[in-house]
C-alpha cells in the first residue's frame, strides 16, 4: 500500500508530504540545524515545543524562517 501525501505550500513552494507529517518534519526537511529557526503555518508562529506535535493538513501554507545578525 501506497503511503498517502498531502499538498502543502512550504516557503512559498509546493510540496507533497506523507500524511500525519508535523511541522518539525518539514522544518529538519528545510532545515537540516535549525538552531536559530522560527516557523509559521497559515501565518501564526507555532513555538518550537509544538513543532513536534503539530500535524499538517493539505492547503496548508508553511513558512520556516532563519534568524540573521548584523546591522
């Protein structure tokens, strides 16, 4: 049996990913370290401790962000 995939929009590209997949999934997939990452779905920052348990659903719009330093 084939897994089943949802359709979601990850830093403004379209991405199939495994059903049940959570946001800490798509986050290590985008950013292998991601010290220094905040992440967003459907523009609401999810806190990192809920990353893992954060299921995504199809249509969802995924943004992963990389803190930077300087000025």
């Amino acid at each position: 049996m084939t897994p089943q995939t949802i359709a979601i929009t990850a830093n403004g590209q379209s991405r199939e990913v495994p059903e049940g997949a959570t946001l800490e999934d798509v986050v290590r997939d985008l950013k292998p370290d991601p010290r220094g990452v905040a992440a967003a779905v459907n523009d609401e920052v999810v806190p990192r401790h809920e990353w893992p348990t954060r299921r995504l659903v199809g249509g969802d719009r995924v943004e992963v962000l990389t803190a930077a330093q300087g000025g």
